[in-house]
C-alpha cells in the first residue's frame, strides 16, 4: 500500500513538472508578447516608416520575365520599374525614361531617352538592359507565359512561334542611354503597357552572372525601384527597404515594409487584431462584423466576373433565351448577401474605374448598365424562347469551381434561375480548377462560371475576348458586326481615336444585346487599414499596390 | 540483424520505385497542363511553352526522362514557382513540418502514456473518466477548430501567445498543442487497453506473488510489455500528424510542406507532385522500418525471429 502511494507521488511529482514547465513557457511567452506590444507603441510614437503587411501566397517569382500572378506583379511593382510607372492618379508617369518619347509620324515608332538610373548594385541601367530582357521574353526557349504581352511589339509573336530569330524583335540600343521601340501597329495604349512587368529592363551583366540563381533569393536579384527585396524567407516571409539608388528616392518615405505570408483570412485578421499587421484583407464572414469599425474599407478592383453562355447548347444557340437567362436573376442581392465583400454587380464587360476615352470620360460612364434584372421581360423572352428553339422543359450544366465560395455561387443562381424560367432545370457540376478549365476550353459545359482580369489598360482587353474563333471565345459566339469593330478598333481607327473608342463602346452594346455572357459582378476587396497608414496607391492593373507615396503618420 | 536491415532497405527501394512509377501515370491523368496562366493562353502559345518542359513527348519516354533524373537524384524545376528546384523547396520547408510534427508527438506520446497509466492504475475512478473523457474529446473535436479556438482565446484575447507566424520557440507551443491533442487521445486509450490486460496476466501475478513491490511490476514488467502494441500505432500516429499539419501550418501561418503539397496538386505542378509524395511516401516507409527495429528493442523475442531469417 505504502509502495502504491510512493510510485503515485513520483507520477504526480513527474506530472507536475512537466506542467510546471509548460506554465513557464507560457509565462515567457506572455512577457514576449508584452515587450512586443510595448515596442508597436514606441514605434507610433515617433512614427518609424515601418509598414507591416501580410501577403497571401509566397512570391512565385522574382523573375519580371516569367512572373504571371499579383503577388510576384505587386512585389515587382515595387522593387522594379519600367520606362513609366502607374502615378498615384494611375496615368503612366515616366520611370526609367528621362522625358517623354518622340513618336514617328505613323505612331509605331518610339524613341526613348533613358534617365540617369542605377541598378541596387550600382550599375547603370541601359538601353540594353531593356532590349535584353525584351528578347528574352519573347524568345521560344525561355518558355514565358506572358510573352504575348509583347505581341504589339515588331516580330514579337513571329519570334515566340519559332519563326523568327529573337534579334529581329523590334528593339533597338541606339546609344547607351537611346532606346529605339518598333510597333506592330500604333496602339494607344502603350504607355501604360510599359509599365508592366513583362517590359521591365533586366541587368544583363548581373543575369548571367547569377546563372539558374538569377532572382530566386533576395542576393541573387537586383533592383531599380523604390524599394529593395532585402531578405526573402521563403513560404514564411519577405521584406522591402527603401532603395538609396533609386533616382527618385526623396519621394519615399517608407523606410521598410514587413511581410508576412499568411494564408488563412481568419489568421490575418487575428494579427491585426494584435497589432502585427496593419491591413488585413476580409472575406464575407468577417464584413458584416467590422463593418461600422471606422477602419474598414472597400476597393474596386478591375476583374469583371461572368457566365459563359455555351451556343453549342441548342437551347443556348437561342438570343432571346440567353437574354431570359442574363435578366433573370438578382445581381445586386446576389453581391450583398452572397459576396459580400465589396464587389458590385455587373452588368457591362468593360469594368467601371479602368479605362477613360478621349473625351475624359469613363468608358462605364458612357456606356453606363446594360441590362438590369427584369423577371417580367426575362419570363417573355424565355416563353418566345421555348417556340422559337421548340422546347418545353431543359436542364443545363453549371460548369464551376469545386471551392466552397462557388458551391454557395453556383447555388444562388439554380435557386434564382429556376424559380424564374418556368421548365429550367440547372445541374451544377463543380470541377477542380484545371479540369474546369479544360471542360471550358474543349466547349463541354451549357454555362460555366468565368472571369477576367486586364492585360492592359484599355477596354480592347476585355472586348477582344469574344471575336469569332478567339481563344478565349469558349462559347462559339460570333456575330460579324462585333468582328467588324473590333477589327476596325486594332487597325484602321488607330489612327483616330475618338473613332476607335465609339467602335469599343459599341462593340460593348452589342455583345450584351446578344447576351454572349451574362455578367455577374466587378471584384471588390473589403479590408482593414490601421488609420496611420497613408498614401497606398491601389493600381487597376499590373501590380495592385504602389507603395512609393505611402507613409505612416 | 544485419542482414535483415539490408533486406529491409531493398524492399524499401523496391515499394517507392513503385509508388512513383503509379503516381507518375495517375499523376499524368489530371487535366490540364501545369502552367500557370493556362487560361489566358492560346492553345498554339501552350504548345510552345510545352515543348521547353518536354510535356509534348509521348508519356513512356517522360516518364523514362524523369526515372532516370530521378536515379540521379535530381527532382527537376517547379513550374509554379518559376525555375525554382524542387529539391530546394523541399528542404527549405521540411524544417518547419519536422520540428512540429516531432514536438507533437513526444510531448503527445509523453502525456498520452502518462494518461493511460493513470487510468489503467486508478481503473473505474474518476481519474479514469477523466482520461478517457479527454480521450473522447482529443479524438472528436478536429484540430483545426481546436486551433482556431486556442488562437483566438490565448492569441487575440488574452494575448499570452503570439497569434501566428514563425520567430521562435514560442511560436510553435499553440501549434504543437492543437497536433499533439489527437496523439494523446489515441496513445491514452491504447495504454490503458494494454496495461488493463497486461496487470491481468500470469506473469504479473507471479511478480506480485515473489513480493516485488507494485511500483516495481509496473515500471519494470508491466508498462514494458504494455508499450509493444502502443509503438504499432506511432507510425499511423505520425502519418496522422503530417496531414494534419497541413491544416494546422495553414493557420498558423508556418512556412512547412503541407500547404506546398496540396497547392502543387491543384496546379498540376507535376515536378512538386512527385517530389512531394517520394518524399512523404520515403519518410512513412522509413517510419515503419524504425517501428519494426523499436519492436525488437522493446522485446527480444521479435529481434531474435528475425535475425534468424
């Protein structure tokens, strides 16, 4: 009995010390926290230009050549420039370039002086850098799937294709600081192009001394942007310092930028409720809860979301029944109830705050919203749908993502859809991405669930996705008189532009009077902002943010 | 005993040769191509960037190509993160997951056994209960929500522990916890099973009936013999605790294997696919061969057997 008890004391003594130990890192760990939080406060107080932020994936690439997604586009923005950056109004401003090009007579040729730039590891940046990494991109071997950015560019697709050496591309070193740029045809909307990742110069020195490492770590890169890349723990976190060698360094007043890759929202959140970060991005659930905080913000962003209507479906093949289905459900409830998150409801391609005409205006102004909900029109042109297409009763196939978010998408628009056309019966079939894809791209769907975000900044990047035959053309629309614009708009009004853009405003028109899509909403992001964090500039395309003009008050 | 590791090893080789032959064609089956961008290429600009990775070659000699890099030990480039060698990536972040998944299940084995010796000693009391009832909870509650409460209560809350990231030790306390919750349940239960049954054996009445005193049978006879069925279920318990951190590393916001895996999936990173599994598959594989070595050291009478083989 005695001998019982004793062997009971040891495993209580045992127990105790190991829970003694857990105590005491407990109560370490609190004092850490403590002593961190102390510092958040000092640090306010005299206002150190450190911004702490949170990024949702590792950086894919460092690469301007290869890179393909917003995280490696929003750290480049920052870290590189090309010959003009998006302002702080989003116009092109220049960069690299010291003064505006002189433009030949015919608009296809542009003749850059560069400025008196250097490289983070003090080398010049030349003419040369740019037509290096230009050839780059474009040649076959190098494998770079935005190559056909530069399919404006003289030989350029000729060159991706094999058909052409990548020394014919139209791209020239005149001098050291001389840049010679040969168009295909004289676009209007190259200027913001250039500012672009895939036009970023690269430092051909330092490229191939750095061999397969180029820009895999924070050494082996180089910068001529505002910030440097100065530490880069991958999956876990990176870091940007101002950049003493950039020639416009007296406009930056961050000192450092922190961040963290985090990839749940709900842990994002938590860290700025604990100070460690000072933006956090929301979903649905966490809008409604912080919704009056007097920090919380919502931002358009420029990717239109829509529903392919496939016209390989016989009933679909039918105007009147694609228009029945485009009026059919709520698209403003769907994006207060169902996203909640900023987004706006759609009902145009073209996006709203992305592109200004000549005239100044907005194209969404001009334009403005074709095609709101109607049930009563939407129940009539199904009813002559079903005489015109001889049907009763039909069931279509949501094609969609397999993500919870779609599933809930998906399953407004059955409820919406069916209770509005009498005789509708919608399946959804939710696919993993690529499979979604693929189905999408060999025409196996009725209507699938589809987005898309600007390569550039003009309308033409989201008109030109529906020509007859266009690869992006998944739902084998076609109607000649859209054709005839669009081809109009990429030749001959290049030459007049108040032309060219009523051509895209009625390209527009047409499209949506055909019902080619049934447009679902404009992204939007809800967010979190510390109120002493100024001056982060949100662009529509390219990088999302530009972090030159901001600082903490 | 020699002998018996080679062959060991060789049967080792033989089962990965054969999983990475089988994931390979499997793998091959998802659609899609493993750029990044697909949707908004043309099919010809897909063919060109195809032809670069050799995806365009007919699958035997693809499969060929990569068996035999492979056998050089080279794991090729990933395509998500451009140009970046698999190896690497799998270095880089295996650190992380290792030391996680090792924390837990120590610190889960320890207070596992230390539970189920509790209740097996003080069977039908309410210590017994107790035990049990945090066995039933470790088991049924998922660790993720186990996790996402610990954050918030201990995080956000009362501000004790830091929320997330990964700076240090006391970064991985919440993280180990919410791993090791499911190990203790299970080692609890098992203990207690085992050492129920042991107590009740010849031998153990015999020690009682030589006056060896009860500490004595239980340290010495008793909780030894009781630990051989325990040690089967490490292995599974492990397995269990890299899956489960791929939910816990996403939380948490650590920078480890599991996120990179499932992510290399949905993209059809074929390179990081393969890469992934040889190794997820050569560390289970590895993990069974130790259990079976411990067997041995636990009992004698396993080690003997096959060394006579």
């Amino acid at each position: 009995m005695n001998k019982k008890f004793s062997f009971l004391l040891v495993l209580v003594l045992a127990l105790s010390t190991f829970l003694a130990a857990c105590s005491g890192g407990g109560e370490k760990a609190g004092s850490d926290t403590k002593k961190g939080s102390s510092e958040g406060k000092s640090a306010d107080a005299k206002k150190e230009q450190v911004l702490n932020l949170i990024a949702t994936s590792e950086i894919p690439s460092m690469d301007s050549t290869l890179a393909t997604d917003s995280v490696s586009f929003n750290v480049m923005n920052n870290v590189y420039e090309g010959l003009y950056r998006l302002g702080q109004d989003n116009e092109p401003t220049l960069g690299m370039a010291a003064e505006e090009p002189k433009v030949s007579e015919d608009g296809k040729t542009y003749t850059f002086k560069l400025r008196d730039a250097k490289w983070s590891n003090g080398d010049a940046v030349t003419a040369n850098d740019f037509v290096f990494s230009w050839r780059r991109a474009v040649d076959p071997a190098t494998a770079a799937e935005y190559a056909y950015m530069l399919y404006d560019v003289k030989g350029a697709e000729e060159i991706n294709s094999g058909k052409a050496k990548p020394d014919t591309l139209g791209i020239k070193a005149i001098d050291e600081k001389t840049l010679e740029i040969t168009l295909k045809n004289n676009i209007p909307y190259f200027k913001s192009l250039l500012s672009f990742a895939t036009f970023y110069p690269q430092n051909e020195k330092f490229f191939k001394e750095q061999g397969k490492n180029y820009a895999l770590e924070a050494n082996t890169g180089v910068y001529n942007g505002p910030f440097t890349l100065s530490d880069w723990k991958h999956e876990q976190s990176f870091q940007l310092k101002k950049n003493p060698t950039y020639w416009d360094n007296a406009a930056v007043k961050l000192e450092t930028i922190n961040f963290n890759i985090v990839k749940d929202t709900a842990t994002a959140v938590n860290l700025y409720e604990t100070k460690k970060a000072d933006r956090a991005a929301l979903n649905a659930e966490f809008v409604d809860k912080y919704k009056s905080d007097k920090n919380f913000g919502t931002s358009p962003d420029t990717s239109v979301y829509f529903l392919r209507l496939n016209e390989k479906n016989k009933v679909l093949a039918n105007r009147d029944a694609r228009k029945a289905l485009d009026l059919a459900w709520d698209k403003k409830s769907f994006v207060d109830v169902i996203l909640n998150n900023g987004s706006k409801p759609a009902y145009y391609l073209v996006p709203d705050k992305f592109a200004v005409g000549p005239d100044g205006k907005d194209f969404r102004e001009t334009n403005g919203d074709l095609g709101k909900l109607d049930v009563e029109e939407a129940k009539k042109l199904w009813a002559k749908a079903k005489k015109e297409a001889k049907f009763d009763k039909v069931t279509l196939e949501m094609l969609n993502y397999d993500d919870d978010n779609s599933a809930k998408i998906s399953q407004y628009l059955k409820e919406q859809l069916e209770s509005n056309l009498e005789g509708l019966t919608v399946n959804i079939k939710p696919q993993p991405f690529k499979q979604k894809l693929d189905l999408e791209s060999k025409g196996n769907y009725d209507f699938s669930f589809a987005g898309w975000g600007p390569d550039y900044q003009d309308p033409m990047t989201f008109i030109d996705m529906f020509v007859t035959d266009g690869a992006h053309n998944q739902m084998g629309y076609s109607n000649p008189k859209y054709d005839k614009l669009v081809a109009d708009a990429k030749g001959p009004l290049l030459s007049d532009l108040d032309a060219r853009w009523k051509a895209l405003l009625e390209a527009e028109k047409i499209l949506m009077d055909d019902a080619a899509i049934s447009p679902m909403y404009q992204r939007g992001t809800a967010f979190l902002q510390r109120e002493y964090v100024k001056g982060i500039v949100e662009h529509p395309f390219g990088g999302d943010f530009g972090y030159k003009w901001a600082h903490i008050e | 005993m020699l002998r018996y590791t080679l062959q060991r090893i060789v049967y080792m080789l033989i089962t990965l040769f054969i999983i990475a032959t089988l994931t390979f064609f499997l793998m091959k089956l998802l659609p899609g191509s493993p750029l990044k961008s697909q949707d908004k290429l043309t099919p010809e600009q897909v063919t060109i960037i195809n032809e670069k990775y050799g995806l365009n070659d007919p699958l035997p000699v693809q499969y060929v190509h990569y068996i035999a890099n492979l056998a050089k030990g080279d794991l090729g480039l990933s395509f998500q993160y451009d140009n970046r060698p698999v190896s690497e990536m799998i270095a880089g972040r295996i650190g992380p997951s290792a030391q996680l998944g090792l924390q837990a299940l120590i610190i889960g084995s320890i207070v596992g056994l230390i539970l189920g010796i509790i209740a097996a000693i003080k069977h039908n009391t309410f210590f017994d209960y107790g035990a049990t009832f945090l066995a039933v909870l470790g088991i049924s509650i998922p660790s993720f929500v186990f996790a996402g409460f610990m954050q918030f209560v201990l995080g956000v809350k009362l501000q004790l522990l830091p929320v997330a990231l990964w700076e240090g030790f006391i970064y991985t306390i919440m993280p180990t916890i919410a791993l090791s919750g499911f190990v203790i349940a299970n080692i609890s239960r098992f203990m207690r099973t085992e050492l129920l049954e042991v107590m009740a054996s010849d031998y153990i009445m015999l020690a009682k009936a030589k006056g060896i005193s009860q500490s004595g049978i239980i340290i010495k006879h008793a909780i030894r013999n009781a630990l051989i069925p325990v040690i089967t279920i490490i292995g599974p318990l492990a397995v269990n605790i890299m899956t489960g951190s791929l939910v816990i590393e996403r939380i948490f916001a650590i920078p480890g294997l599991g996120e990179q895996f499932v992510k290399s999936i949905n993209m059809n990173d074929y390179t990081v696919i393969m890469g992934t599994t040889i190794f997820y598959s050569a560390l289970f594989v590895f993990i069974i061969f130790v259990v079976d070595i411990l067997y041995g050291v636990v009992d004698p009478r396993i080690r003997l057997a096959g060394g006579k083989k």
